[in-house]
C-alpha cells in the first residue's frame, strides 16, 4: 500500500528556513512524480512545487520561486521541500503526494494521491 509521511514543519520566524521531508513506504518512488502542495486554513489546496522521476521540477506557485526548491534522494525513497526566506503567508499544512509519470502531465491537487497527514509550518514572529 502506497504511504507518503511528511515531516520537519514548525514554527519559525520570517527570513528563517525549514526542510520537509516526504518519506515513502510500500512503494518505491523512482516511477512517481511528488507534488508538494499546501492548505492554509479557510483557503483552498494550493501547489507549490513538484518534483519528476528524473530530478526535474515545476514550480506551481510564483510566490515561492526563489525561495523554495525541491529534491528527492531515490536511495532514501524521500523527497525534501527546502524552504528558505519564510513569510507569514506561507504558513500552512504542507502535504505531499504522489502521481505516476512526470510532473508536466499533473497540475491540479486532485492528480496525485496517497496524501500523508500534513505537517504544520507556521511562520510568525
């Protein structure tokens, strides 16, 4: 059974830094393009960033290029979100998901599943 966990949110000032981590279970990751999405509260799921198979990524949202990137480690089956210079408006519960193929062919939330439960980034002062 495909399980995504993800982890390494918290609380953290603006300008500061997090790394998530998205580890899988019960499947490999090599065939699944990751998408990395976020739900802030009253607000729709939005996507942030999405990483292929093959290392290559698309950025979903403009307010984070620059300032996020995403990377995986096959060997690790976990895939990282490294989010750096933090704002208030990007706190958020962060999910992963998983799709098959590569990330030009999904865009929306709903094309990716085995969602983990979330991991919390707050980022205030």
């Amino acid at each position: 059974q495909l399980h995504l966990v993800e982890s390494g949110g918290g609380l953290v000032q603006p300008g500061g830094s997090l790394r998530l981590s998205c580890a899988a279970s019960g499947f490999s990751l090599d065939y699944y393009a990751i998408g990395w999405f976020r739900q802030a509260p009253g607000k729709e799921h939005e996507g942030v960033l999405c990483i292929s198979h093959s290392g290559a990524s698309i950025n979903y949202a403009d307010s984070v290029k620059g300032r996020f990137t995403v990377s995986r480690d096959n060997a690790k089956n976990t895939v990282y979100l490294q989010m750096d210079s933090l704002k208030p408006e990007d706190t958020a519960v962060y999910y992963c998901g998983a799709a098959p193929g590569p990330c030009e062919y999904f865009s929306d939330y709903t094309d990716f599943g085995s969602w983990g439960q979330g991991t919390q980034v707050t980022v205030s002062s």
